[in-house]
C-alpha cells in the first residue's frame, strides 16, 4: 500500500493532497482488516522463524494502524495551515508503521533490528520535515546522532547474544539459555547492552535526554505521531527481547529494569513540574508513565505484562489527545506549545476545556478517567509480586505528577483567556477528538473489556 | 416494587446525570437570559427530587436490622473482581439524607451569586452530590476508591473558578493534600485484595490479619481520613480552602465532605482492622482532644469569619473521632455505643450547623464583601431577622441544649466520661471554648452599635435566603429537641458495629 501511495502521490499537486491523505486512510483500514480477517488461532511462525503472528502482535499491530491513522487526521489541518502539507509527511508516517510492524511482529533479533531502524530512520526524517524551523533541524540531529549510537548499541548487545547463544531467533535463544550452558557473564553483558537500546527507544532515564528536545522541536503533529505509536512498538521490543528470548534470565534483568523504571518515574514527574512549554512537560511526563509500565513488566508476572500493555494502550491513546488539543489550539505562524497558551481555555471553547480536562486526569491517574484503572493494575501487579515499597513510590508519583496536570486545568478553568482567536481545524478532526476525549471516560468507566483483551492476550502468548 | 431495588443507583445517577443535561442545557454566556434561567430551575428540580427519592428511602427503611438494605451487587470489572456493589445501613442512610438534604439549598443560595457560567457551577454540584451519595453506599473497594477521588474533581473546579482571591493556592492545596492521603489507602485496598482476592469491604472484614499488617493497613487508611476530617495535624488545608471557596462550595465542603473522613473511620477502619484500631486508640483520641482543645483556641483568636467556623469545624469534627475511638477505654458496653452514636450524632449536626453559619457569612459577604469581623457590628439593626438566625446557629454550635449540635456533644462527653475523667474533661471543654468563639464573634457582628457605613445601608433577607435559612433552623432545632428518629436509625447498626469491633482478627502469633 505504502508504494501505492507514494506513486499516487507523484501525480497529485498540492492543492489535492488531501487525496494523499485519505489514500493513507483507506490502507490502514485495509491493512487493519486484513490484521482481524487473517489473524490465526494459534502462534504461527513464518518466514523460516524470524516472524511470528501470536494474539500480543495482533492487539498491539491493531492499535498502532488505530494511532497513526488518528495522528494523521489530526495532523490534517495543521499541516494544510502551516503549508506543510506534502505526500511525504503521510510516506514517513505509513514507513514507520511498516517498521513498526515489523517489530511488534520479529522473533528474531535480526528482524527486531530490522523494524527498529526502519522506525528510527522514518522518524528523524519526520522530525526534520519542516525545512524552515531551525528547532526541528537541531531536534533531528539529537535524535539521529543519539538514535545511531543507540542502535549500534543495541546491535553490538545482538552480537554478544547470538555469539554466547549461537542464534538469532527468541525460540532457540531461550533453549540456549534454558539449557544452562549460556547463561553468565558475556550473556548478561549483551543483555545489558540491549537494554540500553531499548530504554533509549522508550525514553527511560538515563537515555532519555533526547526526549524532551525531540518533542519540543519537531512540529505538533510529529511529536504527537512520535508520542502515541512507537510506544506501543516498544513495549513488543521490550517484552519480545526480555521475555521471548530472554525470559529466564528474569532475575538478572529484573534488576536494571527496576532501576531505569524509579529513575524515570522520579526525575520525569520532578522535572516536568518546572517546565513553561507543554511539549516538553508532556515528554517528561513521558518519561514518568514509562516509569510505570517498566516497573509492570520488571515484576515478571503475567499480571505485570497485562498491566504493561493495558497501560500502554490507554496512554497512547491519552498521548494522542492532549498533543491533539495542542494542534487544535495551533494555527499558521503560531505553535501553541506555551501552558501560557490553554489560559482561559474554557472561556473560549468550553467542550475542548473539558476535552483537556479528560487528557489531563487520564494521564495524572484520577478516577474514574481510565488512567486510573492502568494505575490500579500496575501498582497491582507490582504489590502482589512482593514490592510494597515500590507500590508506594509509584503512588507517590503520582501524586507529584498530579501537579503539572492540575496546572493545565488551573490555566484553562480559572484564567481569563488572552487568547481570543478561532479554532482552525475542520468538523471531522473536532468530531475526532471530542470522541478522543470520551473514550478516556468511558473506558475509565468500563474498563472491563480492554482489560480482558490485555490479560487474554498474555495468556495465550505466554 | 422494582424502583425501590435500584433506588441507590437511581440516587447516585439521577444527580450525575442531571448535572450533565444542566451542563449541556448552559446558559448562553449570559446568567441573566432566559435560558440560564430555565437552567437554574433544572438545578433545583432535580436535586429536589433527589431529595424526595431519598425520602423514599428513608420511608422504606427498616431500623430494626444492621444488614445491608438496598442492596445491589453486579461484577462491574471481571479481570479484576471488582463488583458495582451499593448498599445502605444505619451508618450511611442518615449521611444520604444529610447529602441530599443540603444540596437543594445549596443550588438555592447560589442562584442569583453566581454571574459567572452558572450552568457550569451548578452542574458541578449536582454532580458532585450523585459521587456524595456514591460514596456512602458504596462497598467494593475500587468503586469506593473511584468515587471518592472522583469527588475532587467538581470540588476542585468550584474552588478554583468561583472563588476568592487565593482560590488557586488552596484548590491545588485541597487537591494534592487529599489525593496524597487517599492513595495509599488504594494500597491498602490492593494489598487486601491481593490476599481476599476481591475488593469486596465484607471480605475485608471478614479475613484475619496479624498485627503489623492491620497496624499498616490501620495507618494507610488513617492518613487518607485524617486528611479528610481534617484531624490535626494534617488539617491545614481546610482553612485555606473554606475560606476562598464561594459559599455553596464551603457548605458541602463543611457539610458533607468532611463526613467522608467520619464514615471512613467508622465503615472501614474499624471493622476491617480493629486490632490496628485498638493499637492506635490512644493516638486518636489524644489527636481528637488536641483538635478539640488547641484549635478551639486556635479559633477563638481568627478575625476572619469563615477562618473562624472553618477551625470551628475542625474542633467538632474532633468530637467525631473521639467518640468513635472510645471503644477500647470504656469498661461497660453502652459506653462504646453511645460514643459511636454521639460522634454520628454530631456528624450529621454539624453538617446542619456549619452550612447554615457559612451560608450566614455568604450573606453578609453578598452584602458587603468582606468577612473580616471588624467590617461589622450591630447588624442586629439593620437585618433583625438574619440576626436572629445567626444567633441560633451560633447557638447550636456553641452546643445549646435544644439544638442538634448537644445531642451529639453531650452523648459523647457522657461516653468519654465513662472512658477516662480527663478525656472527659477535656472534651467537656469544648462546651466552653465553642461558646466563647462563636458567641464572641456574633456578639462583635450583631450586636452592638451600628459604626460601620456599610451595615447601616444593609437590607434585609430576601426570600430565598429566608427560605434556605428557615429550613436549616427547622432542621436544627428538630434534630435537638427530637433526636429519636435519627438516633433509632442508627442504633442496631451501631450496636452490631461494637459487637464486631469487640472480636479480635489477628491470626494468631
């Protein structure tokens, strides 16, 4: 579909981009319907091994086409105002999907590589697409310099691994490992390695630096695509790496997943309180909730895994809502990217104020918005593994995190607004977005389904 | 009949959804169209019969037995065993009423006061009341929980956009201090259910726990209802936030928010952890005490008025957990009882008595926007009527016989005194240290000579003020001088509470 695209896309100027677009639209559907229509009973391994299509990569290939189709409605508009509107955003966006794909998908460390960096390279063109912002160019370049030093990490990790365990793929690495002959040192040093390139992926202390400049830089609708999908893509590196191939070596990784996770979680909320630009708070607050789903998956249990991947769900699709009110807010020559900017909000747009106010007590964890239940699950998980002192840590974060949340909605309901301009986006993208915020409440309210897919999901893959 | 089966969900949902059609309704930017004015109506008609459908219940209620009435139960998330699991008994029916009861005059008093998105203020409140109400029938741990922080929501926003001048600094003081203490009480939640496998309360009471668990568990749930009551130290919060909170948000703050932290003590400290309970005994009754003694003085020394009744209410909430927590000291059985009652008693005379001193200040401050008490003096003039109400809610604070607010204080005392003489004493001490602020106060605002320019040009009530101070001294003075309906609803509950209070849990050594 991707190569359908491109060359439809040579064809059509630029006042019919939108063509583009909707084409974009239509393979996700297409490709989401092939996803169900195909998806096997079973685990089924193919492509000698190094792909494999279990009920794990089914959910998480689902949610991905679901976000990038929703970061691409969203980006719509703003890219038509700010004159950004070329085939090659929706090009990059679909490629990374595709390694996004492939991820979600490797059983092999190769395969993994392979989709990581198709990701990788699609999204540091993304953040560079605006040619014109110098912030973007200075983004891209961190992301690229750091991403390639990440990568060669990870690969140099690969190499010891498949040097200790004589494969590539996750099946026979856990053989090898079961069968006690591989497991020591150079096989942790690998490991380590690994997940050094994993936490930078994610945005993990201490490999997130990039982070914050990366979603300050690139423009909205980037940083929205950057934010909502690739986590959901690196929550299957994650559990592919360490519980696939490595998941008897629970007890050495066990280690330094709890401490990127506490690190995360304190420095991302400590640091986002003290942030004036909401780009750079919400990747701090990134970096806390990725604190979160580290400490689901470092417990071990199936019911941490669950929790990891219920969590990643919904904050995705939070993600998606808060840097999609920041585009709405967003118009030609302005980037509403200042908390200064959301100031007397609800005087202007009530419905989107209370839209807002959703993302913001989804994402600080209060009830009944369904970022609560991903906490209720995640500090679940993590007491009922034996961690009373880290379930406390995690509820007082978010306690700490509360604030930057609160102050959003403090600027909107009880400033008056300096800001009196219209809303530029379309009745579609509004229409988007009010469900958006809805399905924060009402999956808070019925959160019974989800979860059930979730725990499922790991049962079955596991 | 069918209704009378749902009638729990039909009172938590009824206001949740009405304050949504209010909100969708809205009053087109302007509080005086027509359209705000139909908005206002739907307000009030819907808390109204809220208020009716909980006289319903009432009606229905049976008073001789302390099982759950009302019942509903039905799995709400399977994954995680967590039911939609309602029920009312003698503990909470009263606070339902109670609830339910101040909403309607709340909604009244706002009705001309708030220019400023009334559709919005109004659709918080009736909101806020359906999450009250949830709150107290609730009995699934992560329903209780959801509800409970849930309620922070509207009370936020009704702090941050209604009120005063420092309305930003203490609604984020409210929200952060409130959501610190009651998230570890979902750890205590999730450790119980990790060893119950549900979230179900009974299943909670009913399993055995040693000592240093229920002494965590104990604390866990002390730090979420400490900050709630609010029990000194951790009370700092509630002067800031009544007194920048616009008045129809310091009365359900007073009146009903802080019970929550009553009911907490009472539905899920006690019974679930008595022997962590018991450990700590000393310490909350010596906490009450200092609440009730320090900031009575604390109280006797404010210039602002809603300052005043704010550590007012703190003092008499201080009654509250000390007659909960008798239970250990006091040698013969009807001594525990009457302290329970007393300090329900007292719960629900408070909410009378504190919303109507609030909604007293709210109309001086509509008047004359100031709530310093030295802006005052002899508005017994100028407004004799308003001047009488004042003085017998002050009264009823101070703890006059006749009034609600001697039934509760005097059961409690008589409990206390069984218990120990000084506890006595120093609860006792109340009944003198509550007179002196809150008569020295109406005596420096009512009385006196008219010296200030501004309560000489004072009007006074209008009607709907008259009406809404006129149905909470009715209530008032029926509660003191006929305590026995409200007193039989709760006496079975109360009596099995001791008895399985009394039963030790720990599993043994």
């Amino acid at each position: 579909m991707i190569c359908v695209v491109l060359i439809a896309d040579l064809f059509i100027s630029d006042e019919n981009r939108v063509v583009t677009f909707w084409l974009s639209i239509a393979s996700l559907l297409i490709t989401g319907w092939a996803l169900v229509a195909s998806a096997p009973e079973a685990r089924t391994l193919v492509f000698d091994g190094s792909y494999v299509s279990d009920a794990l990569s089914q959910i998480l290939k689902l949610a991905a086409c679901g976000m990038v189709g929703v970061g691409f409605w969203y980006a719509r508009d703003y890219l038509r105002q700010n004159q950004l509107l070329k085939g090659e955003f929706y090009l990059l966006g679909l490629f990374g999907l595709l390694g996004m794909m492939i991820m979600i998908s490797a059983n092999s460390l190769l395969t993994m590589y392979l989709g990581l960096e198709t990701l990788s390279l699609s999204l540091y063109a993304l953040v560079a697409f605006d040619r014109n912002s110098a912030v973007a160019a200075e983004a891209a370049m961190k992301y690229f310099v750091l991403g390639a030093i990440a990568s060669g990490a990870f690969l140099y990790g690969i190499s010891w691994v498949y040097g200790v365990t004589g494969s590539l793929q996750f099946d026979a690495i856990a053989a090898a490992v079961q069968g006690g002959e591989a497991n020591g040192m150079p096989l942790w040093f690998g490991m380590a390695f690994m997940i050094a390139g994993i936490a930078f992926k994610f945005g993990a202390v201490p490999f997130h630096s990039w982070l914050p400049d990366v979603y300050q830089g690139a423009r909205s609708p980037i940083t929205l695509y950057i934010a909502s999908a690739p986590k959901l893509a690196a929550l299957a590196l994650l559990l592919r790496i360490l519980v696939d191939g490595l998941g008897d070596l629970h007890e050495v990784w066990q280690g330094m997943i709890m401490v990127l996770a506490v690190l995360s979680l304190l420095i991302g909320n400590i640091v986002a309180i003290a942030q004036t630009n909401i780009k750079r708070m919400l990747g701090y607050s990134a970096i806390a909730h990725v604190g979160f789903i580290l400490l689901a998956v470092f417990t071990g249990t199936d019911d941490g895994y669950a929790a990891a991947l219920f969590y990643t769900l919904t904050y995705v699709v939070m993600a998606a809502g808060a840097f999609g009110m920041i585009i709405l807010l967003s118009r030609n020559g302005f980037e509403a990217e200042n908390l200064a900017d959301f100031k007397g909000l609800n005087a202007r747009s009530p419905w989107f104020a209370m839209m807002m106010l959703f993302f913001m007590f989804g994402m600080a964890g209060v009830p009944p918005w369904v970022g609560f239940i991903a906490k209720l699950n995640a500090i679940s998980a993590v007491l009922d593994a034996g961690f009373p002192g880290l379930a406390i840590l995690m509820v007082v974060a978010s306690v700490i995190g509360a604030y930057y949340y609160l102050r959003v909605i403090w600027y909107m309901y009880f400033e008056g607004a300096e800001d009196r301009s219209v809303f530029q986006a379309n009745i579609d993208t509004r229409v988007i977005l009010s469900l958006n915020g809805l399905a924060v409440l009402i999956l808070g309210i019925m959160p019974g389904w989800l979860l059930a897919v979730c725990i499922d999901a790991i049962a079955r893959t596991y | 009949m069918g209704m009378m089966q749902n009638i729990l969900s039909l009172l938590i949902w009824l206001p949740v959804f009405g304050g949504i059609a209010v909100l969708l309704m809205g009053d087109a930017g302007d509080s005086t169209s027509s359209k705000a004015g139909n908005m206002r109506w739907l307000a009030l008609v819907i808390s109204l019969a809220t208020f009716v459908l909980s006289l319903v219940l009432y009606g229905s209620f049976d008073t001789t037995t302390a099982a759950m009435q009302f019942v509903e139960k039905t799995s709400w998330i399977g994954a995680l065993n967590v039911e939609y699991y309602l029920g009312v008994d003698g503990i909470s029916a009263p606070l339902i009423l109670l609830t339910t009861f101040i909403t309607p005059l709340v909604i009244i008093a706002g009705w001309e006061t708030i220019k400023v998105r009334p559709a919005q203020y109004f659709a918080a409140f009736l909101i806020l009341e359906g999450l009250m109400i949830g709150v107290f029938s609730a009995l699934d741990g992560v329903l209780f929980y959801v509800l409970w922080e849930a309620m922070l929501v509207p009370m936020f926003l009704i702090i941050g956009i209604w009120g005063g001048e420092r309305r930003v600094y203490a609604t984020l003081k409210f929200f952060l201090y409130t959501f610190l203490g009651s998230v570890l009480m979902l750890v205590a939640f999730i450790y119980l259910y990790n060893k119950t496998g549900s979230f179900n309360f009974f299943a909670f009471m009913e399993v055995p726990l040693t000592l240093k668990e229920q002494q965590l568990i104990f604390i866990a749930f002390l730090l979420a209802f400490a900050v709630k009551v609010p029990m000194w130290p951790v009370h700092t919060w509630l002067p800031d936030a009544h007194v920048e909170a616009p008045t129809g948000g310091s009365v359900v703050l007073a009146a009903i928010m802080l019970k929550m932290g009553g009911y907490g003590f009472i539905r899920l400290s006690l019974p679930m952890v008595p022997d962590g309970s018991e450990y700590f005994a000393g310490l909350m009754i010596a906490l009450s005490l200092i609440a009730v003694v320090y900031i009575g003085f604390v109280a006797l020394m404010q210039t602002d008025m809603k300052k005043l009744i704010a550590y007012s209410s703190i003092a008499h909430m201080g009654f509250v957990t000390l007659g909960f927590f008798l239970l250990w000291s006091v040698s013969s059985g009807s001594g525990a009882e009457l302290g329970i009652t007393g300090g329900m008693v007292q719960m629900i005379s408070h909410g009378l008595v504190s919303g109507a001193m609030f909604l007293c200040v709210g109309v001086l401050y509509d008047r004359v926007h100031s709530r310093e008490i030295g802006d005052y003096g002899g508005v017994a003039n100028t407004m004799p009527t308003f001047a009488a109400f004042m003085v017998l809610f002050a009264m009823a604070n101070a703890g006059l016989p006749g009034t609600s607010g001697f039934v509760g204080e005097f059961m409690v005392i008589i409990a206390s005194f069984k218990a120990n003489f000084w506890f006595a004493f120093f609860a006792a001490s109340t009944l003198i240290l509550g007179a002196a602020y809150t008569l020295w106060m109406v005596k420096r605002v009512i009385y006196g000579e008219v010296t200030n320019q501004h309560v000489a040009k004072l009007t006074d009530l209008h009607r709907r003020e008259f009406i809404v101070l006129g149905v909470l001294a009715i209530a008032v003075l029926l509660v003191g001088l006929w305590p026995a309906p409200l007193v039989d609803m709760m006496s079975v509950t109360v009596r099995e509470l001791v008895v399985q209070i009394s039963q030790s849990k720990l599993t043994g050594i």
